[in-house]
C-alpha cells in the first residue's frame, strides 16, 4: 500500500481507532529501535553526559522550570 493510499484509510478511521494505529506504530518502532544507526561522535557524547550526571557534574532542571524559562524568554 502506498503513502497516500495509507492517509486516505487512515483519514476514515475514528479518534479511538487512530490512537491505537498509533500506539501499534510506535510499538512497532521501538521494537526495531536497536536497529537505528547511532554515530560514533554520538555515542560518546552519550557517554560523556551519562558519566557527568553520575558523577553530580551535570546540572539538570526539571521540564516544568525549562518550559517556564523558555516561555518567559521568548514572550
């Protein structure tokens, strides 16, 4: 089935139908997740972070407190 093909029939279903072709693709993503290609620059920089937040080197906000500071930054 083509691309468009999927949009027309998607575009027929109802809200609760939708939400759950959603959950299935997602589902479907994450199963094949080990599959996504991650560069090397990538992971190390992963790596570097993951060892400064275990070592308390990191400073992490919570989303709220990020969200609220954007929103008053960008008003």
């Amino acid at each position: 089935m083509r691309a468009e093909e999927i949009r027309q029939e998607v575009s027929r279903l109802g809200l609760a139908e939708k939400l759950l072709l959603v959950e299935d693709v997602w589902d479907s993503i994450a199963l094949g997740n080990s599959e996504l290609p991650l560069p090397e620059w990538q992971k190390r920089e992963l790596d570097k972070r993951y060892e400064e937040y275990k070592t308390g080197k990191q400073n992490l906000h919570d989303w709220k407190s990020v969200h609220e500071t954007l929103r008053n930054e960008y008003k």
